[in-house]
C-alpha cells in the first residue's frame, strides 16, 4: 500500500502565518480581547468572514477590528474608543450575515463589509496571504508529484 501525502508534508515545517485579531463592538461597546477564538476564514476586496464565539455580535452591528501581530501576548488592552498603537491594520465592518456553525455551537461565520479602512493597506495584506497560499499550493504540488514518481 503506498503512503499518504500526508505522511510527506510534515517534512517541511511553514513558519506560522496570519493575524490576530481582537475586535470592538462600537453598537454594544463589547470589547473582545481572546484571538485565539477569532479564526479568519475568508479574505475578500472589501470585507472577510471570521469564525467567533456566538453573541460577539449581531447583524448590522459595526465592529472595528484590529489585526496583530501573530507575536502579540495574550494580555491585550484595547481601548474604549479610538485606535489601537499596537493594530498592525485596523478597519470598521458591518456585520452582513451570521450562519451557524454545524460543527460548534459556541462559533458562529460572521460575514463583515468593510466601511472604514486603508484600502492599500488591505491590498498588501491580501497579497501576502495570497503569496503564503501560492507557497503552500507549490509545496504540495511538489510532494504529490514526489508521492506519484516513487
């Protein structure tokens, strides 16, 4: 029986990725400080979809969201209002649509529509996430064919 693909990719370990993210609510002025509960699931042009623990928020609530540094501790402090020093990228969002998560009761998809934000700086941030995933596409590529000519 021939191995898995899978038994190949971690041979090559990727140097973790992303952002965190701790969001404001600015409708209920709920501050949410615990990235490891913000997953992004989808970047988009003008907005993205996050898994988050459910009543974070609620449709057409506006959020502003800061992005970190995946090297950011766990103590954050946001503050009530305005920016935040340490936002590597910060945005205000509306809060387009909420689906459950089948596999979670805690975690709901939230769809979020930019309104407020640097749009060069979100271009920058999608082509590094576009870049990491080309890189990971070509590692794979590379191992399947490695697998297939074994």
């Amino acid at each position: 029986m021939g191995q898995l693909l899978s038994d190949y990719i971690f041979k090559q370990s990727f140097t973790p990725f992303g952002h965190k993210i701790c969001l404001r609510n600015e409708t209920s002025q709920m501050l949410f400080t615990k990235t490891e509960s913000v997953f992004i699931k989808e970047l988009k042009d003008d907005g993205l979809t996050l898994e988050i623990p459910i009543n974070t928020c609620q449709k057409g609530h506006s959020l502003t969201l800061f992005f970190l540094s995946m090297e950011t501790g766990k103590k954050i402090s946001l503050p009530n209002s305005g920016s935040f020093k340490e936002a590597l990228f910060e945005v205000i969002a509306r809060v387009e649509k909420i689906e459950s998560n089948s596999l979670s009761k805690e975690m709901v998809f939230v769809d979020l529509r930019f309104s407020q934000y640097d749009q060069v700086g979100w271009k920058k941030i999608l082509k590094l996430y576009s870049k990491q995933q080309d890189q990971i596409n070509e590692f794979l590529m590379k191992q399947h064919l490695h697998r297939e000519n074994k």
